[in-house]
C-alpha cells in the first residue's frame, strides 16, 4: 500500500513542477512566443517526463540492489546462513540414524 501512495506523491509532484515550469515560463517568454500548448502536446511532454523519471529510478534502484547484493554484511550473512544450515542438516542426519 505504501508503493501506491508514493505513486501518487510523486505524480502529483511532478505535476506541481510542470504547472511552476510553465508558469515561470510564461512569465519570462516574450508574448509573441507565448503559443498556448495544446493537450496532446501537455501530454507528450508528461509522459516523456514520466519515462525519463522511470529510467532514473530504475537505475537508481539497480544500482542500490547491486550495492547491496555485494555489501560484505549481506556476504557475511549469507555465509554465516549457509553454515547453521549445515549444522542443522547434521544434526537431522544425527538424530535420523
């Protein structure tokens, strides 16, 4: 449930941006230059931005697993699972016999 709401945080951050980007350029554009966008273009642009976002996380969260999976706590840990696991199949195998 949280993912969800931060789905939609991060949509309605990225719309407030939008909305001051356009309004901080509509504000320094000349008015000659100021051509009203159309909404199929609005959402070209937002779904652009939205992959773009999409792509930057993916990475980050690629890169932060990678880290992860090679940090020397999760080495360690992985090892130390490994042998109480070894233990725990001997003893079975003890008390088996």
């Amino acid at each position: 449930m949280r993912l969800y709401l931060v789905v939609a945080m991060l949509v309605l951050a990225l719309a407030a941006f939008t909305q001051a980007q356009d309004a901080e350029a509509a504000v320094e554009a000349p008015v000659e230059a100021a051509v009203e966008e159309t909404v199929e273009e609005k959402f070209a642009v937002f779904t652009n931005q939205m992959g773009e976002m999409g792509k930057k996380l993916a990475d980050k969260a690629q890169t932060t697993f990678e880290g992860i999976r090679s940090s020397e706590f999760v080495a360690s840990s992985q090892s130390w699972f490994e042998k109480q696991l070894e233990k725990f199949k001997q003893k079975i195998g003890e008390i088996s016999q």
